[in-house]
C-alpha cells in the first residue's frame, strides 16, 4: 500500500512493515512476522526499488510479531537490525516476553491467529544479532528518523519520528486495530506490558509535527499526533 511517494505498507493493516525510501535507499521499519518475507521484493518494486536498496531494518520493539523476516534478512542480506536498548534481550530471545493478556473476542482474537500461522507467525526466529539505539536518538538509516521512547508495551516500546515525510511511525506504542477484539481507532494496544503505562507514554510523543501516524496494527491515521493521542487516552485499556 503506497501512502506517499517514499513511503509504502508492506501488509494489509494486520500486522505491519514500513518502507521509507530517501535518494534510492531503503529503510524497513518493523519486520512482521516471517512469511512478510515473501512479499518484501513485490513491494519494493512498487517503489521502484529492490533488496539491493534495503540499508536497514529498524524495530519498534522486540515481539515476535515485528522481529519476523529480521533475523533471516540479516543472514542472508547482511542488513543491520536496531532496536532499542531496551528491548535487545527480548530481540534475541533472552528474557521472556512480558505480554499480558486482555479482554478478548474469539472472532477478531482468531483471525488474527489464523492470519499469523498462514504467513508464518509460528517461525519467527530471534535475532543472533542486534544494534541498539537510545531514547531521543537520531538515527543513521535512510530517511533519518528521531527516536522516542514510550515504555508500556515493552520496555524499549519505541514510536520514530520521520519529519521530512510528515509521519510517525508508531510500533504498538498505539495501534488503530486492536487484533484481540477487533475495535478499531487509535489505542493501547493489545499484548501490553503495563497498560497505564503506556498510557502515560503516549504525552512523549505530544506536539510532534506528523499528520500520519502509522501503527503496527491497523490502518493509517490522517489525523495527526496530538488527536491520536486524544482518542487513544479516551479508548478503553487493554486490560
């Protein structure tokens, strides 16, 4: 899904990858989960670009479902994975996930399982290797996105500021589909840590200048920073 002439979803709103495109390179935000493999080159042609182009892969967080194709891209294409500090461990499959479990709806919540065992949720591999990057961190990627941390989901839960094409991308510091029981808009999302928490994080991203926020789960949101903030505080916990 083309959202602007760099940028670019790799899935369709269930589980999410971003491609950031800066003078012929590529950075990929979050790696979903394995089998997105498959379709990585298909979109990147869409951009006009190819694997050749691809100079990292930045995490948003350590679950299994945004690490997916990272560790095999690392191997095979020599990619670079960051991720925050924070969250190295659970990358590399060091500590247990601290996921907790929420209200659910067995339509959505089984959806989103079936759609995971079909593109391959169950052969994520956790990471040989990682970079870590720090809170309020520029980094050194295409498209040079600024870090904020905003702990909750996980501890190095972590949303990436991309100025020069007006967009945030989010992680699952909010989502806008809340895989668990299918409500829609943007939220806490589901699988979080400590949900008032990552409540509270959500005033670290405030004031940023981005009219997209692009989340892990969901679709885009239009609106800007400041009112996802505002009806993600008015949405109901995840707990």
């Amino acid at each position: 899904m083309r959202l602007g002439p760099s940028l670019y979803r790799v899935g369709n709103g269930i589980v999410n990858c971003y491609l950031v495109e800066e003078a012929g390179e590529v950075t990929i935000v979050d790696a979903g989960v394995a089998g997105q493999w498959k379709g990585l080159a298909t979109s990147l042609a869409a951009m006009d670009r190819t694997l050749d182009d691809v100079r990292a892969i930045v995490l948003t967080h350590g679950h299994g479902d945004h690490i997916g194709f990272a560790e095999r891209a690392r191997r095979e294409r020599g990619w670079p994975v960051l991720v925050h500090e924070l969250d190295a461990a659970l990358a590399r499959g060091e500590v247990p996930n601290p996921a907790k479990n929420g209200p659910v709806k067995l339509g959505p919540l089984m959806s989103f399982l079936w759609w995971s065992l079909r593109h391959g949720g169950l052969r994520t591999a956790h990471l040989g290797e990682v970079a870590t990057y720090g809170d309020g961190a520029t980094l050194d990627v295409p498209g040079s996105p600024r870090v904020i941390l905003a702990p909750g989901h996980t501890p190095g839960s972590a949303a990436l500021h991309f100025p020069q094409h007006d967009a945030l991308m989010a992680g699952d510091v909010m989502c806008t589909l809340a895989v668990t029981t299918g409500r829609r808009g943007p939220r806490v999302a589901p699988f979080t840590a400590d949900a008032e928490l990552a409540r509270d994080s959500l005033s670290r991203l405030a004031g940023l200048p981005a009219r997209l926020v692009l989340p892990g789960h969901g679709d885009p949101f239009e609106g800007g920073v400041d009112e996802a903030i505002r009806l993600a505080r008015e949405a109901p916990l995840p707990v």
